[in-house]
C-alpha cells in the first residue's frame, strides 16, 4: 500500500512513518499544504493521511483542493480537534475517516485498511472472532484465552501483546512497532517494557510461548 502522510511535527510523523513501513506499506511524507498536493498530483497513493494544523495551507483546505481535482484517494484525517462539530466539518468538505490524537496505533493501522478495503471493494469476514493457533485460543469477544483448553490469566497488556503477535503470525514486528501498538505514542523508546512483557507471556503461556521468537536486533516473530 502507498501512503500520502500530511505532518508538520516532525516526531509525530517519524513515529506514524516508521510505524507505517513496520506494516511493510510505502510511505511519502509532506510537512505542509503546499508540498501534499504536489505530491498528491505527481503519485498515485492508497490512503492520505491528513493533518489539520498545518503550515500554509491548512489541512481541510488541502482536502477540498484535492477533491475539486476529482481525487478519490481515501482520505484520513489526524487532528487535536476531536469536537463533533470537527468532525462533521472534516466530512463534509471531503475526509472519509477522522482520528483524534492521541491515539492508538493498532487503530491508525484498522482504519487505514479499512479505507483500502472501501475504495477497493474489498469486504473483510469479521464473523469469526476466535482465533486459533496451535494450542492457543483467543476470544476476542469475552477476552478469553485458553491453552489446551485451559483458562490462562492474563493482564490486558499481556492480552494486547498476544493479540498483536496473532494476528500477525509470521511476520516480523519490531521492538519499536510492538511499544508503539500496546503501550501507545508517548511510551518511552529507551523502556526494555516490550522485552519484559514478552517474558512474560512466554511463560504464562507454557509451550505455545516457545513460538515467539527473538530475532536478535530487530525484534520478535510468532511462528
């Protein structure tokens, strides 16, 4: 997928980027009005992500230039402004989501693909919500995690950690990634938290934790 990120703050977007291409996606940064529509006009992106505050021109008015171009590109809005009236603003000129900051990242991500899958019709079976892997099973509706069958306590940190390593059996998620989607934007990058967590549910979790791998200097994998 090929982003568009809008972001004058220069650490707000260096965590959105870099968390963005830990999901492997391709992302273009502008740091104001101007350059976004440049970019907007020269490449052909997935999903915009559109902050408000904006240096020059402002960020609604760079969603109404874009759609007086005819743009159909998804359009995301990122803002401190989180009243309704806001909202509702930001949709009527042309946005097609609107997430306020903070935020979480787990969610930034849900609702970019949820954008991809609307403009590309793509419709996601969201019937199933126990998953399954190996002897592990999570209920995402009760919260409910079993192993063998067997009921195993876990902190909501802990369950967060082991959502995200399951639905992303695999793949590789960096020390930097897991701390931005459990712990959030203003956790400390200098914490050995994620290392200590994933201790943890190794141990909580018996035999299954043997599947979370340390890949030494990038980060950890659940095969």
């Amino acid at each position: 997928m090929n982003i568009l990120l809008v972001e004058d703050e220069s650490r707000v977007a260096d965590f959105i980027r870099r968390g963005l291409s830990a999901e492997g996606w391709a992302v273009d940064h502008a740091a104001d009005g101007e350059d976004a529509l440049e970019h907007a006009a020269s490449n052909s992106y997935d999903v915009i992500l559109l902050d408000l505050m904006l240096p020059g021109i402002q960020g609604q008015d760079v969603c109404r230039k874009l759609r007086a171009r005819k743009s159909k590109t998804p359009i995301l809005m990122l803002t401190a402004l989180d009243s309704p009236e806001e909202k509702v603003d930001g949709l009527k000129i042309g946005a097609d989501d609107y997430l306020a900051k903070p935020f979480d990242f787990d969610e930034l991500i849900a609702r970019v693909e949820a954008l991809h899958r609307r403009a590309t019709g793509y419709a996601l079976d969201t019937s199933e919500n126990v998953i399954t892997s190996g002897s592990l099973t999570f209920d995402r509706s009760s919260l409910q995690v079993t192993v063998d069958g067997a009921e195993i306590e876990l902190s909501k940190k802990e369950r967060d950690l082991l959502l995200l390593f399951l639905t992303n059996t695999g793949r590789v998620l960096s020390r930097e990634r897991i701390l931005n989607s459990v712990w959030g934007l203003n956790a400390d990058p200098l914490t050995n938290v994620v290392d200590v967590y994933v201790g943890r549910l190794r141990r909580k979790i018996g035999a299954e934790g043997e599947r979370i791998v340390t890949l030494r200097n990038v980060g950890y994998r659940l095969n």
